[in-house]
C-alpha cells in the first residue's frame, strides 16, 4: 500500500492552523508541524502548537525567521542561532528526535545548509527531515489538490509539505484528504529514511555532496 506523510510548514497560523487541526482530527489522521520559532511566543501561535501537541501531532523546528536558506547566509553566527533559537523557543513542545526541516523555497540542494549549521544539527543530535512532495500550495493556492494527486502515483512513498498559511489553500485540505483516502494511500506519521539526510545526528554519506554549501571559513561560533 502506497504511504504518504503529511507535514505543515511556516505556522502555526491563527485563524488557519485550527481548521488544519479540525480536519485532521475528524478524520484520526497525524501530522507533523514545521514550526517558526518566532511564532511560539506566548499568544495565540504558542496555543495552537501546544493543542498540536496535545492531539498527538508532532513538532520540529523550521528556522526562528524563515529567512534566507542557510547555506546562503554567509554569516555563521546567524547560521547557527536560527536552528538553536528555534529550539529553544520549541522548548518542551519539540518531538524528542528533535526533528528540524531547512528552508529551502521548495528545492532540496545545497544551499540548505551551511557548514556551520550542519555541524550544529549533528553535535545536537538533530533529524533533519525533507521532502518528496511539494506543490506550492502557499503560491499558487489554485489547483493544488490536483497538482499533488496527479504527482503521488511517483512514489511508494512521499512526504508531503503543505502550508498553514493564510492563503485560502488549506481550505481544500478535506477534499485532498478524501481523495487520498479513495484511492487506497495510507497516512502515516513516520518518515522514509531517504528523506532524513541526518538522522539522530548522525549523517548520510550523501550529506556533504547534496545539502551542504561548501564554504572553507563557516565555523561554529565558540570554536575558537
């Protein structure tokens, strides 16, 4: 049976993550929320990742800022601080594996990671979680329902990246679910190791030569 996992980004969203959050749980369905660290202040984004929590979601750190893609930074320091102020602004809330997605606007390659981020995601015991599916649901809201159904027969199984954002897109999340579900997919809340270049901190050998800029001077601040 084909699988597919669902993961949402760039939240948590008020206004939009709750009907995420409904949808999902009429139909007993988890997920993964990619958080922005910046949104977990205490308020309505900070409530919306703890009710995630609490209704069996799991949650990872998708950068403090949502800025530019790490590995084009060009400033270690700041490399660095955007995956550990994410965590820490998590806190408790964070999934023990300590999952963590790179921004990437859509493409998976090099300029995902700096060194220095990638020396932080494997000294701090990180997964670092991609993706096989994504459709720019949160730039072209339209039609992506029939966008990602004609692209899941690809893969026995994909992870999915939507976004709970306010463009309109996730009002048509019941329908892609419903769909999904009539043509025989399984939802699952695991990940396909293809789609975890570093993995408890430990990495891939494709680590270097796929997702890491190569830049001689990237340090980790504090090293020397």
């Amino acid at each position: 049976m084909p699988k597919l996992t669902l993961t949402f980004d760039n939240g948590p969203t008020p206004g939009v993550t709750e009907h995420v959050l409904d949808t999902l749980g009429a139909r007993g369905l988890k997920a993964t929320f990619f958080v922005i660290g910046e949104k977990l202040a205490p308020g309505p984004g900070r409530a919306l990742a703890e009710r995630a929590g609490a209704e069996g979601h799991w949650l990872g750190n998708h950068t403090m800022t949502h800025g530019e893609p790490l590995g084009l930074l060009g400033d270690p320091r700041r490399e660095v601080e955007e995956i550990t102020h994410a965590q820490d602004a998590l806190g408790g809330l964070s999934h023990p594996a300590r999952y963590f997605r790179p921004t990437g606007h859509g493409s998976v390659g090099p300029h995902l990671l700096s060194r220095a981020a990638a020396d932080v995601l494997t000294s701090g015991g990180y997964t670092m979680v991609l993706w096989s599916l994504f459709v720019r649901d949160s730039k072209m809201p339209e039609g992506w329902v029939e966008r990602a159904l004609r692209r899941l027969p690809e893969s026995d199984w994909h992870v999915f990246v939507l976004h709970d954002l306010p463009t309109g897109a996730m009002d048509e999340l019941p329908r892609f679910l419903d769909a999904v579900d009539s043509m025989g997919v399984e939802i699952v809340q695991e990940f396909p190791t293809e789609c975890t270049p570093i993995l408890g901190g430990q990495p891939g050998v494709e680590l270097e030569g796929l997702y890491v800029t190569p830049r001689e001077s990237a340090t980790v601040p504090g090293d020397h």
